[in-house]
C-alpha cells in the first residue's frame, strides 16, 4: 500500500506541474499532505516536513548566499573581461554605504527568496516520502519485481533501471538502499559489485531533473521558467543521453550484458 502512495504521489506531483495544473510551490506541500493523510498519518506530518526542512536548510543558506553573492559580484564588475577590477570582489570594498548596500541586496532578493522557498517546499516533499516509509517500500517494491532468471544480466538491468530509480527517489535512497541489496542479489550470479556500481552512475542525468532535488529549483530559478516546463524541455535530451551511455557501456564491456 505504500509502495502504490508513493509511486502514486511522485507521478501526480508530476502530471500536476506539467500540466500547469498547480504551481511547483503548492504542489510539493499539497500532494504529500494528501498522501501522508491516505496512508493513515496525520499529526505526524509536521515533523517530518521539519525534518526534512531541516536537512536542507544548508542547503538553502548555501544557495541564497551564492545567488546574492555573485550577482552583486557581477554587478561590482569582478566578471566583467574587460574591467581589470579582480582585487575589488568584497561588498564592504565595492559598496562600502550601508545604504548601497542594502540597495544591492534588495535588487537581487527576488532571484533568492524563490528559490529558497522552492527548496523549502520540496524538503516538506521529501520529508513526508521518507517519514511514511514510502521510499522504502518502493525500493523493495521494485527489488521484488525481478524475476530470478534475470539474475546473470543485472548488470544490464541495473543500468537501465538507473535513471527512472533515481529519478523518483533519492541519492541516499538509492545508493544506500537500494545498490547493495542489488549488487548482493547480483553477486550470486557472477556480476561484481564494481559493475554494479558503474551501471548504477549511469542514471544520473536523469536523476539531475528529479522533483526531489534541490538543483532543479535554483536551475528553474535563474533561468526564469516553471519547473514542469524545464522537466519538459530537458527530460527528451536526458532520456536520449541515459540511452547512450547504457548503449555505450554495454558496448565497451564497463557493464556486463551477461555474467561471464
């Protein structure tokens, strides 16, 4: 049952977003309230929206920093090619004003704050996906679906489940979770773990437009743009890329078709 609120609550959240349905904000606090409710929690899911907030919490101290930092950098001239003014990178050198300076971050506060409160909102996502255990049950969910007589070509397997897998779950979920049961399974049928782990990286551009990072929210941020619109835009070229480097690792032999 969780395993079905989980797969049902991540595929909503993104027929929501691009469908233009709902906004990226309201949906990642909307949708795993709704499911936290169906799976039977109800007090509980303030704490777990805490704590996943405050797992990212430096995340987002480290975003708005960098977001304002470097745009006042910019506006100070440090990146400009033709302005020899390399020294001159503090605020307080730059704008030494109180009143400057206080200018200069109120003009760039608005590219900041959004993304602060998207990677916010996904914290509360992704607290509520872990806290329920939905993740979890996902993952032996899927370990469960494979037949045994798979077993020799798991290498293969691993690397064409990659992307979707990470894609709907986390890093940790997923390399703590998921990878050593995989690469123990896959053992039994002469499959190392050293190829296991290789098929298991080659999902990664897909996982880079997951809804359950905080990169595509600042990504989406700066350049302006719904994040169902990006995932939309981005999500055919990652597709065609994850193919390619399955194809091209199976080719060369850094992943096994089949177990020798």
């Amino acid at each position: 049952m969780l395993a079905i609120l989980g797969f049902g609550m991540i595929v909503t959240f993104m027929v929501l977003i691009m469908t233009k349905r709902m906004s990226a904000i309201a949906a990642l606090i909307v949708i795993p309230i709704v499911f936290g409710l169906l799976a039977g929690y109800t007090t509980e899911l303030g704490r777990m929206a805490i704590e996943g907030m405050m797992e990212l919490a430096p995340t987002v101290v480290a975003l708005v920093f960098a977001v304002l930092y470097f745009s006042i950098m910019i506006d100070a001239g440090l990146f400009d090619p033709l302005v020899n003014r390399a020294l001159a990178f503090a605020m307080l050198i730059n704008y030494p004003r109180l009143s400057d300076q206080r200018d200069r971050i109120s003009a760039h506060a608005g590219n900041a704050l959004p993304i602060a409160l998207l990677i916010f909102a996904a914290a509360v996502f992704t607290g509520i996906l872990n806290g329920t255990g939905m993740v979890d049950a996902m993952g032996e969910t899927l370990l469960a679906l494979i037949p045994e007589g798979l077993g020799p070509y798991m290498g293969a397997l691993v690397a064409a489940t990659s992307g979707p897998l990470t894609f709907i779950m986390s890093n940790d979920a997923y390399y703590f979770g998921i990878v050593p049961v995989l690469a123990e399974s896959a053992g039994h049928f002469g499959v190392t773990p050293v190829e296991v782990a290789r098929a298991s990286l080659l999902g990664q551009c897909l996982h880079a437009l997951s809804p359950l990072i905080a990169s595509i929210y600042l990504v989406a941020g700066l350049l302006g743009v719904e994040v169902g619109d990006l995932q939309r835009f981005g999500l055919p070229f990652a597709l065609a890329l994850n193919v390619l480097m399955v194809a091209a690792a199976l080719a060369i032999g850094v992943v096994p078709f089949i177990a020798s």
